[in-house]
C-alpha cells in the first residue's frame, strides 16, 4: 500500500482506457481520487494512466484485466487492494454488445456479453465488498459507491439489443439488491443508465443517428461524479439519461 495516498479518496474504474469509463477516470482524478484503470489491454492502460497523471497529477495505477476471465477479475481486486488499501468509488464501465435478432443470436456472442456485462461486474463486487464495506466503516459520512454502466436499453428494449439489454436491465436489479444489503454498512450502488452515447462503440450508428443528437460522454461522467459528492445517507438505486427529442424511452 503506498503512504501517501492514505487519506485521497480512491476509485477503480473498469473499461477505464477509453469512452466513458475513460472520460470517468480522468474526471475522477481531477477531483483528486487516486485511480486503479482497468482494462482488456495493456497498451490501452499504459496510454490511459500516462494520461491521466500528465493531465491531473494525480497518481493512477494500471491493471490490464480480460472481464471475460474470473482468474483476472481476483488479480484485479488483489492488486487494486495491495497499491491503496482502500475503495471509496468502484465504477463498472467494462462492457460490449453485439446487434441480432433473437432468431439469429450467436452463442459466442451471448456468452461473451453475458460474460463481461453482467457475471464480472457482479465477481468483481464480491471480490472488492470486504473493502468497500472498511472504506466505508472508516469513512462514514461519504461511505462507499458502487456506480455500474447500464443502460437505457435495460429500462426499455430495443430491437436487435436483446441480449445486450437484458444483461443492463440485470445490472439495475443488482445495484438494487447491493444497496438492499450493503446499505446499512455505509455501501451504496447506483445503475447510470444513458440512451446512445458518443463513443467508438457508437460510431456504427452514424448513419442512423446524428452524432450531435446523442449523449455526451461528460454527460454521464458529471452523473457520476454527482453521485459521488452525496453522503453515506442518500441511496440512488438507478439513473436513467435519454436524448432529447420525442420519444424518451428510446435509446
């Protein structure tokens, strides 16, 4: 554990080298959380912490960690608890999403998406609740938060996404049921859940939708830095955030 960073509020950030979960760690580094960014790539992790501290002069620790591997999300866990000892934000933004109809969903990718959407987020707090729940204990006031990406899709389905949108509607009950237990011991979760957001995992879209009418990522990262200025006592089980325009339950 390093000494100096005793006392900074400290977050873990999956999908953290790029789009949102990016967006989040360096905006959390800008408040002055101490950051551990997770992701598939090595490459991609180096590049996002070098970033980071360049832009923030923040400390930020890197862990290349493939969510689809449950041997990878315990590393994760022991190395983000070895570096600081501490967990006051853990921010699930790992995820993937494949666009079939049901009658044509591949296997392959069901189980991938079943995989780094839904089973590591879910791994992934148990493997850190032990350190949210001292960070807590030791910090009562702000408590700890466990902010995960879900989706609009996951409130209201979209044709093509159902895989997809099943595994972020099973995010909002999870967070629910984490808040329902963990609570009382100062941990709360919130699901943050956007309509399409300006991102590479959105760029397909481009030709059906304008890029200046989706979501922007500092959207959704100022709804998580929002949540992380509430007390111990305030328990946001979901945010839903949708485009402007006619129809507000559409991705």
């Amino acid at each position: 554990m390093i000494a100096a960073d005793h006392e900074r509020r400290v977050a873990l950030v999956t999908g953290g080298s790029r789009g949102i979960g990016f967006d989040i760690a360096l905006r959390l580094a800008g408040e002055g959380f101490a950051v551990t960014v997770a992701a598939r790539k090595q490459a991609g992790v180096a590049a996002a912490v070098e970033r980071i501290e360049q832009e923030t002069g923040t400390p930020a620790f890197g862990v290349a960690a493939d969510m689809a591997d449950e041997a990878a999300i315990g590393t994760l866990a022991a190395a983000h608890a070895e570096r600081f000892g501490r967990l006051d934000v853990l921010v699930l933004a790992a995820g993937l999403g494949a666009e079939e109809p049901v009658s044509a969903i591949r296997t392959k990718a069901y189980d991938l998406q079943m995989n780094v959407n839904l089973r590591a987020p879910v791994l992934l707090v148990r493997e850190l609740l032990p350190l949210l729940r001292a960070t807590a204990a030791a910090h009562p006031e702000r408590g700890s938060r466990v902010v995960a990406l879900s989706s609009i899709t996951g409130v209201a389905a979209e044709a093509g996404l159902s895989v997809y949108g099943a595994t972020k509607a099973a995010l909002l009950s999870f967070c629910e049921t984490l808040s329902l237990e963990e609570s009382g011991n100062g941990v709360n979760a919130t699901a943050v859940a956007p309509g399409y957001v300006d991102t590479d995992m959105t760029a397909h879209l481009h030709g059906r939708f304008e890029r200046e009418s989706m979501l922007g990522v500092s959207d959704v990262s100022e709804m998580v830095l929002g949540l992380t200025r509430l007390s111990a006592r305030a328990v946001v089980p979901s945010i839903v955030l949708s485009r402007a325009g006619s129809q507000l339950w559409r991705a």
